[in-house]
C-alpha cells in the first residue's frame, strides 16, 4: 500500500461559529496533483490553508510525510512542513528580482544552480535580474511557481493560480502547470472553481461541498460517473430530466433509457450536452432555436414539442441552423434514484 504525502483526518474549522470544514478527509498519494473543485464557500481554501499551516482546526490531523503537523496537540509552523505555496495574486516581491524571489526560500551553497535550474524548467532562462514589474501575468505566476518549487518540497499548494490571467494564458499554463509539477515529480494541490481547469490538470479530482469532500476520484471517472446530480453540475454542463421506470425503461422527453433500477421508482436523468445527438429531419419532434457555433464544434439549443429545452455539443460539421426541425437521440445517460440510491448508467 501507498503511504500517502497528505493525509488529513476529519478535519473540522469554523469561523464565527460558521463551519468551514466539517469531517474534511483526504489521501493525497506521491507525485500526484489532486484538484479541489466546488462553489465559492465550500472550503477549499480553508482546506488548502489548513495543509499549508496558515489555519488551525478545531479537531481533526493532518499528516505530511506521516509527521503529523496539525491536530493533536501539534500545530507545525508553516515554513517547517516543507510545502512550497503559489498564491491567486503571485505574491512576488516588486523590490527584488526574479532570481532573488526564486531563491527567497533556498538555503545553501548551490542556491544559484536552485535558482537558475529552476527558472530553466518554468520556461524562463536567463529572466533572473529582471524585475517583477518587468513580465506579463504569465511571466509572474510562472515565478511564483518557481519560487515554490526551487526549496525542493514534499508538497505545493495552489490557490485558484490562473485566476489573474486572460484566456489564452490560462490555457498555456494549464498545460505548462501539468508538464512542471510531474517533471519535479512533487505532490501537488490545487483549489480551483473552474471545472475545465480541474479536469485539464488533475489526476484526482475532489469535489467538495460544505465543507467535506462528496467524491473523489479521476477525472474520467467523476465526469463520467458522478455519484449525484449535483455533483454531474459542479464538473459540466447537465440537465436533469425526472420520470418513472416502466419494464425497466425510464421514460424521459429525450426517449426512453434503460436502466436495472426497480419499476414505479420515481428517477432522475441526467444527461450532458455532448450525449445529445440532434438530426435534422422535417418532421423532427424539436426545434433548433438557438446556436452558438465555435469551429470545432457547435452548441445548440433545441425545443421539444412539448416545451422542454435542452443543449446539444456536437460537430461544428453538422448542418444545423435556427429553425430546423430535428430528432433527438441520446448516445449515454445516467440515472439516478429521487431517493439518492445508487444510480445507474
């Protein structure tokens, strides 16, 4: 068995008498990078806080490396938990430059090779005398994770670390941030609000709710397999459509889908958009009324005769336009019990 990096036990926080965490559990194995995702408030960022030795708790352990650093009577200082730490706002001294803020953290006689070897993997040889003012957003949070990661850690902690930047940047460093973190092969958390952000990097996603964490696991897996309907919600687009099983079947506006869920159980059907296949047919029992399209593909928004609407990702090559009457197929679904038993796809 893996000894796990992180392990936090039942971890309960609360400020103002207002719970943050309550039973907040999580293993964080060797070399992997575990996303946080979940609504604002949730505590993710109290959860991360706790793991870098910013936040007590009330009640619970945290161990890094099987030293325990929180709960028990323990309460490590940050700086002696060996955990590198990349903030929203990069945090970066302005009155310094880049080596000197990479190598803020490093002690001893090979901190300019710390230094210098580490700016050569963030993509940023030869940067050392400039000045933070100096670099784009990109440049910066590059920075702020070099300076992470130049003391050599057992752990990095992200907070939401592409919140700053534009768009395309984003992108760039979701990929870039993958690349680095297994390259030093160190362990890796990350909070993040973005569903795509946590899906891109992660090799386990936690999906946290109130506090705890309501399912964990790969990406792939929590995506394609979500335990609840709100979960389905937190990681992409989903619509819920309610029905009833008959001989096995249950009846949705979409069309029937199969499920082992026992007859007369009311359910829940949960679909993604990209699981909504339209054709164009004239005598279709929807309607296209509306279409983003991105190149690639194409989003587009159909009517039921009976009302409904619902959201299709496919092909940007399919000839769909506003207007045209379609038939609907569902390619999956997931189907879940109103009663919250487990569901079934």
């Amino acid at each position: 068995m893996i000894e796990p990096v992180i392990s936090a036990r039942d971890l309960v926080v609360s400020f103002d008498g207002v719970p943050a965490l309550e039973g907040f559990s999580l293993d964080v194995e060797p070399g992997s990078i575990v996303a946080l995702v979940g609504p604002s408030g949730c505590g993710k960022t109290t959860a991360l806080r706790c793991i870098a030795g910013f936040q007590s708790v009330a009640s619970g352990t945290i161990s890094i490396r099987g030293r325990l650093v929180n709960g028990g009577g323990e309460m490590v200082e940050p700086e002696k938990r060996r955990v590198g730490m990349v903030f929203q706002e990069f945090a970066l001294f302005p009155h310094i430059s880049v080596g000197e803020n990479v190598g803020y953290g490093v002690r001893g006689a090979d901190r300019v090779r710390r230094v210098s070897m580490t700016l050569r993997l963030v993509g940023l040889d030869g940067y050392e005398n400039r000045f933070p003012h100096e670099l784009s957003g990109g440049e910066q949070q590059r920075v702020a994770l070099a300076r992470a990661l130049a003391p050599e850690p057992d752990v990095v902690l992200l907070d939401e670390p592409f919140s700053n930047l534009d768009a395309p940047k984003r992108e760039e460093m979701r990929r870039e941030l993958r690349r680095i973190i297994h390259a030093t092969g160190v362990t890796a958390v990350f909070v993040t609000h973005d569903q795509a952000e946590a899906l891109a990097i992660a090799d386990v996603v936690a999906v946290m709710r109130s506090g705890t964490i309501v399912q964990t696991g790969p990406p792939d897996e929590v995506y394609g397999a979500p335990r609840t309907p709100w979960v389905a919600s937190v990681l992409g687009d989903a619509v819920v459509l309610p029905a009833t099983v008959r001989d096995g079947v249950a009846l949705t506006p979409l069309g029937p889908v199969a499920t082992s869920i026992d007859d007369g159980v009311a359910v829940d059907v949960m679909v993604r958009p990209e699981w909504v296949l339209p054709s164009a047919s004239p005598d279709g029992r929807a309607k296209v009324v509306d279409r983003e399209f991105y190149g690639h593909d194409q989003r587009v928004e159909v009517r039921l005769d009976g009302g409904r609407t619902v959201d299709a990702l496919v092909s940007g090559r399919i000839p769909l336009r506003v207007g045209d009457r379609v038939d609907v197929a569902l390619t999956d679904a997931i189907v879940f019990p109103r009663d919250g038993g487990p569901s079934t796809t």
